[in-house]
C-alpha cells in the first residue's frame, strides 16, 4: 500500500510539472481549465503526501511494538500477504494472552490445578511500560527522571524568509575601487534643422564678403560628473565554539540565515534607500526620474483608470523618453489588485498572469521590500546599475576575549555600489 501511494505521488508530481511548463513555454495553454487542472493536481499531492506520512507512522508504531525479532522458535516475523513495506508485525501481546498460548497451558492438568510457569519476557520492561503514563504524570514538571528528552533534528526558523526578485532586473557589474564615477547627460539642446544653401535674410558680417550662405545651428550638451560610493552591508553573530563543532547543520542554519540578512537589506538599500548617511541612494529616492499619481497626474489618466491601465501608461511614459520599459516591481498589495482586478460585466480582466510572472508583456516582480501603495517600471537593465565590489562572504574569527570564552564570531559581508544611471528609464506611479 505504501508503495503504491508512493508512486502515485511521484506520477502526479511528474504530471504537474509538466503541465505547468507545458503552460509557461506555450500562452494558448493557459486556460482557465489548465489552471484549475493544475491547482487541482497539487491538491491531491498534498492530501497523498499526507495520507503517505501517516502510513509510514503506522509502520513505525507497529515496528515499536512488535515481538523481537527471533520470537518464539527463532523465526522472524513475515511480511504480511500484498505487503511492500516493512514487514508488519504483530502488536505485543498481554500478559494474559501470553499464558493462553502458552503450551504449559495448553497442556496442563486442570484437574489438578497445576501448570508449569510462563515466561512473560523482562518484567523490568514490561513494568516500565506499564508505568509509563504514571511517570509522564509525576509531580516533576520534566515529566519524571526516567523519561529521556528527544529533540527535533530540525532547527525550525521563527518566520519564513522572503524571496529575492529584484536582482534579476538590474544590470550588476564589478568594481575593484572603493567609488565609481559615472558621466550623466544633464541637459541636450537638440537645434538641428534643413540648411539652406543660400539665405537672403542673412546680414552678412565684417570680413564675410557680402556671403548670404546658410549657417549651421549650434545645439548643446551638458554632462554632470556623478559618483556612487561603495557601501558595506554586514552583521554578526556570536556562537560557541561547541555548538559549531557538535551541530553542523546549526553552523550551516547561521550562514544561510545570515547570508539572507544582509541580502534582504541590499534589496532595501536598492529600493528605498534614502542617500543619507551609508544608505544607497535608492530607486524611489532618485531625483528626476520620472513620477505620476494614480487617476491623477500624468501624461494621460482618466479618473476610472485601473490598475493595469496606469501600469500601461507608465510604459508609455518610458517610450516617450526612449527607453524601453523591461519590468515592473510592485508591493504583493498591488500584484493583488491587479491580479482581482474585474470588467464591468464581472469577469476577471486578467492582464497579469501571475504563472509567467508578466504584465503587458512585461516581467512583473512581487516584493515587501517596495513601499505599498507605489509601482515602478523602468528599463532596469540599461537604466540602473550595481557594482559589485566584494561579493557576499562568511567569516569566522576571535574578536576581543572569544578566545577565552571558547566562542566564535561568524561574520556575513558584502560590499557594493548602485545608482539609477538614467533617471528618465524609470519612472514611479504612487496613489494605488
């Protein structure tokens, strides 16, 4: 039974995972019923791998219960008729039922009132057995002496980490220097016109020799000289030297823990940083990218826009400035609103398919680290960069009188730079 469930499982699996790449690779998929046919399919997984666990916990209650193996006349327990797991066995039997199969019973005289003894195994054990709830119930509130604690294996994280999404938009290059200086385009005054061969409305001028010819227009460039600074993130925690020798996986829950902690404020810094102090000057921070209000404010809005129809405009505004909009990042608030968002006739508009992750043909990234209520889409690739100067890392060191307490400092770090290299690549909608 246990291994049929089993492979049922694996085939569901199997089969959802292929139905939702079938759908990812071909948009003609993507029907309502697919959709449902594969929330359906993971349903079922769940109930079957919960149908599956209580089976092998079945099995292990009947091994812990079980005769020692090599019972009576050294043979072992058989597998049960169909079985394919472990060989079920049989549940112990109680005293009473132990002397009533017994052959000294079976042979007895009864008329006499006589029998020989009956072996009943450890009477420790079986004592112990017995007792066992009263030892759980004694007056020690660790449930009694004699009761040995287990531990979970699993050290289980007070909250679930959230997912990194933004990173995969923005272009990230290298740095070896502690500041980069990037050259920004301030202004451009474009006076470029047909010139005519000759023009009579020209005044000729002193040494000119009475020419009329046409004059080139002069247009303008000005650039401004822009540096990003290169910031450390990091932090730090202390553990004993034991516990990084007796506990392996506690050594490996620090770094990964620790590793998303500084990335997680990364993510942050890019976003919201404010530019004060050490902190990035970050996307929202930005001075002149580009800003409109939802239902407000824009180059075009209506008072019934939507949420997807100021996502549209916002990639509008991009083009107007030249620049080719490559994503959107947005709060899981507004990737709510616009996933609900309904027709006038009731029916889900669905412009935001939440499978591929896309949104008038655009990637769309969900995460808390935006500010609720704002979306920004830009040309991130071209309009934002990271440079990286020291890629994450792990340290272990002594720092002050560790050495003497026998504890360790585990060190995460990682050193980068950003800056929105063009501004008009990106733009901020607020209002939602």
């Amino acid at each position: 039974m246990l291994k049929k469930k089993k492979q049922e499982l694996a085939k569901l699996a199997n089969d959802a995972k292929k139905l939702y790449a079938d759908m990812e690779e071909h948009e003609s998929l993507r029907t309502d019923d697919n959709r449902t046919k594969w929330g359906t399919m993971i349903d079922a997984g769940k109930a079957l791998r919960i149908e599956i666990e209580n089976l092998e916990a079945l099995d292990s209650q009947l091994e812990y219960t079980a005769e020692p193996e090599g019972g009576k006349g050294g043979e072992k327990n058989p597998t049960p008729a169909g079985g394919d797991g472990p060989a079920a066995q049989p549940l112990r039997k109680s005293y009473g039922q132990l002397v009533i199969d017994s052959d000294q019973f079976k042979n007895a005289d009864r008329s006499a009132g006589k029998m020989g003894s009956v072996p009943v195994g450890n009477l420790i054990t079986r004592i112990a057995q017995k007792n066992q709830k009263a030892i759980f119930n004694t007056t020690d509130t660790q449930g009694g002496y004699a009761v040995r604690q287990d531990r979970e294996p699993e050290i289980l994280d007070i909250a679930r980490q959230r997912p990194f999404t933004i990173l995969d938009l923005i272009n990230v290059g290298q740095t070896s220097v502690d500041a980069v200086e990037y050259i920004l385009m301030a202004t451009r005054t474009n006076n470029a016109a047909v010139v005519p061969e000759w023009d009579a409305a020209i005044t000729p001028g002193e040494g000119d020799f009475s020419s009329k010819f046409g004059d080139k227009p002069q247009g303008d460039l000005t650039f401004d000289l822009k540096t990003a600074v290169v910031k450390t993130i990091a932090e730090w925690v202390a553990a004993s030297r034991q516990i990084l020798s007796d506990a392996p996986n506690l050594r490996s829950m620090i770094d990964n823990e620790l590793m998303y902690q500084i990335e997680f404020a990364l993510e942050n810094q890019i976003l919201t940083g404010d530019g004060t102090g050490n902190n990035f000057t970050g996307i929202l921070s930005t001075s002149g990218i580009q800003t409109r209000v939802h239902k407000v404010s824009g180059r075009a809005f209506t008072a019934t826009d939507t949420v997807a129809d100021t996502m549209r405009r916002m990639i509008t505004d991009i083009a107007l400035e030249f620049y080719e909009a490559d994503g959107f990042i947005v709060h899981p608030t507004q990737g709510e609103q616009l996933e609900l968002e309904k027709g006038s006739d009731g029916h889900y508009v669905m412009v935001y398919d939440p499978i591929a992750q896309r949104v008038w043909r655009k990637p769309i990234r969900e995460t808390v680290a935006m500010t609720s209520g704002t979306i920004v889409c830009g040309a991130f690739k071209i309009g934002t960069k990271l440079w990286d100067r020291e890629q994450s890392n792990i340290r272990v060191g002594e720092p002050g009188n560790f050495f003497l307490q026998n504890a360790v400092a585990i060190l995460a770090e990682l050193r980068a730079a950003f800056a929105v290299t063009r501004p008009k690549a990106i733009e901020k909608a607020t209002g939602f």
